[in-house]
C-alpha cells in the first residue's frame, strides 16, 4: 500500500492553489503575480516586491546536504510549528482519527490535534526511568485507538533524553500501515545519536522534523524542516499556504550553512555541550536541588522544594527560566536553556541565593 492511504482522502481529491512563482520561474518580463514592478525602498536587494519562491530549490538542496537525504524528501516551511499543523491536518478527520503524544513533552502536538479536532492519546513517559518511552504501550495504544500519527520527541522537550534508535525503529516498524511516526529531533544536534533520517528510504511511515531555530541560531527565521518519503512531502506541498517562506528567512538560511557560520555552529555547539555538563554538576552540587535529569539537548531539568516561590525569585534577580511544573510528572520541576558562560554563571549564582531565601 502506499502511505498515502493513511491521508484524508477528500486531500488526494482536492485540486491544490497553483501560485503565479509555481507556475513558472523567474522571467524577463514578470506581469503574473500582480506584484509591484519596484522596491519599496531604496538598496532591497532581496527584490522583496516579489513573492519568494514556495520551495526554494538552493535551500532544499543546502538541507538534503544537511541532513543526508534527497531534495525530493524536504519539505520547508514557518517552523516545524508549521509542519506539526500540516500533518495534522493532511492525516487527522476530525471527530474520527488521533494522534498520539507521550507527555510530559512538546506542547504543539495536542494543540494541532485540538485546532484539527483531532483527539489525544496519550501514553506517558516512565518517570521511574528518567521519562524514557513505554514502545510497548505506544504500540499497543496506538493499535486500539484510530491513531494517525505516533509522536517521538527525541531529544524530547522538556525532559532532556534522547530516545534510543532501536526503540523509535521498533515503534515505526509495528505500526507501518497504520501510522505514521513523527520523530520531532529539533534538539538533536545536541545528542550523541544520529538522525533517524538514514532511515526514510526503508520506513516509508516514518516522519523527522527539524529546524533552524535551535543550533542554527535561527528561532526568529522561522524555518522548519520536514523529512519524509517523496509520496508525503507531495501531500505537504499540495496543502501548504502559496508562498510559506519570507525571501528574508530563505537568505538567512542559507547564509547559516556558508562555510564560516558552519564552522562557528560546529563550535557553538561543542560549547553548549561541555556547558551542560558543568552546569548540570553544580546543579547537583548545590544544596536545596533534589535531582538534576541526564539532558541530550540545549536544557536541563531540575527538581527543587517550592519551584514557583524559586521561579519568581530568579525573576526578580533578572534571570528568566522555565517553570515546567504543571507537566505531568514534573511537580516541582524547573527547566533552563543553556546561555553563554557568564549567564549560566548569572543563573547559578541567582538559583544559590534564591534556594537559601527558600531554605
Ligand atoms: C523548539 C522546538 C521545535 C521548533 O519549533 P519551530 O517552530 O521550528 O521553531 C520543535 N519541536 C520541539 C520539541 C521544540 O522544542
């Protein structure tokens, strides 16, 4: 069968906008798009009176480089928000299907399932084993439930573990036919596990989201990336908006992958990762944390007495972190981002003052 079975079948019927760019290129003379023949001001030198290209060509073959796949498994869009919104609703009937989330994690999911009307199962994380995923009891919702789409959020948002390839390919594999599986790696250039994107070519069930607002730096690009079997990506162009990237996010991107920005990621990288590790150790050293979590992204979860008394004393210290406590599972919980040394000292210090006014 082809995946595409799994899709809402009035989509496959549905005759898709065709814009003026997809129609044809660029010309000499461009009077199709109704465009203004001049900038707006004076030195636009991204010729923004004219509408971008829907996909660019450059920028999918930057990221089939990328992300070792072809051009004809991209989809690019306004963040993997954007592509979580799309799968949803090109997989998901309302009032029939579901999807599938294993909390605590990402919010996005229930919330495209619930703009969709799409129901959610939820099958949570094990908190007795640092919130690793329950495959056996995600196969077995997943089959008793008319579920569309098996989230795996790996590195998963907000607790910090990667879930292991094994385990996502034992997910993807018990439910071909049946579902396909969103592996949401947004975090995963902070792992030591490969992509499961190697994998797309023999799961034609499997999804891989990424983006460029984490390690490339990119957040206020919005450029999100979706992976899949060409059958999908087709499906995603056919209902995306006419024109999803703005000409100035499709530049910044590709400046992102020039040789010279290359090299400083690689760098920044490294740097977040060996600050993970102090800053999760002096986490575990000071008195009043209950427990620091293993973390394979750019954060770390950790547990005090009174988190929300301890949130607004690091806010009124000038020092913003995350208050993660009305996750399921995550009573007490506190999440922050990985800054640049002095901040994370900053944050140490601020959290050592405001865990002695706590004590
Ligand atoms: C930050 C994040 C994203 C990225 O979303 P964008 O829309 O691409 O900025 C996706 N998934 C998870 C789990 C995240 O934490």
């Amino acid at each position: 069968m082809s995946v595409l079975e799994l899709a809402r079948p009035e989509l496959l019927a549905l005759k898709p906008y065709s814009s003026a760019r997809l129609e044809a290129g660029r010309a000499q003379v461009m009077l199709n798009a109704n465009e203004s023949p001049e900038p707006a001001f004076e030195g636009d030198e991204l010729a923004l009176n004219r509408y971008p290209d829907p996909q660019p060509a450059a920028l999918l073959e930057q990221l089939a480089r990328a992300f070792g796949v072809a051009p004809a498994q991209i989809y690019v869009g306004r963040g993997s928000d954007e592509a979580i919104d799309l799968l949803t609703r090109a997989f998901c009937r309302a009032g029939q299907d579901a999807v599938l989330i294993s909390p605590p994690t990402f919010g996005m999911y229930a919330v495209a399932a619930g703009v969709q009307g799409a129901a959610v199962v939820s099958v949570p994380l094990d908190a007795g084993r640092d919130f690793a995923l329950d495959a056996d009891a995600v196969i077995a919702a997943a089959r008793a439930n008319p579920v569309k789409l098996v989230y795996v959020c790996s590195p998963n948002n907000p607790t910090g573990g990667a879930v292991p390839r094994a385990v996502i390919l034992r997910i993807v594999e018990a439910l071909a036919g049946r579902c396909l599986v969103v592996v949401d790696e947004a975090y995963g250039e902070y792992a030591d596990q490969p992509s499961l994107a190697d994998a797309l070519g023999s799961h034609p069930n499997l999804v891989v989201l990424r983006t460029l607002s984490k390690a490339f730096g990119l957040a206020g690009a919005r450029v999100g990336v979706l992976l899949a079997a060409p059958e999908i990506i087709g499906l995603m162009r056919r209902i995306m908006a006419p024109y999803p990237l703005p000409t100035p996010s499709v530049a910044a991107a590709l400046r992102a992958f020039a040789p010279d920005a290359t090299a400083a990621r690689v760098a920044r990288i490294a740097r977040t990762r060996a600050e993970r590790a102090r800053i999760a150790a002096a986490l575990a050293a000071l008195p009043g944390v209950r427990r620091v979590w293993p973390s394979d992204a750019n954060f770390l979860v950790f547990r005090v007495d009174g988190a929300g008394a301890v949130w607004r004393r690091l806010a009124d210290a000038g020092v913003l972190i995350r208050d993660v406590s009305h996750y399921l599972g995550l009573s007490d919980v506190l999440r922050v981002s990985i800054g640049l040394p002095e901040e994370n000292d900053r944050f140490l210090a601020a959290l050592a003052d405001a865990l002695r006014a706590a004590a």
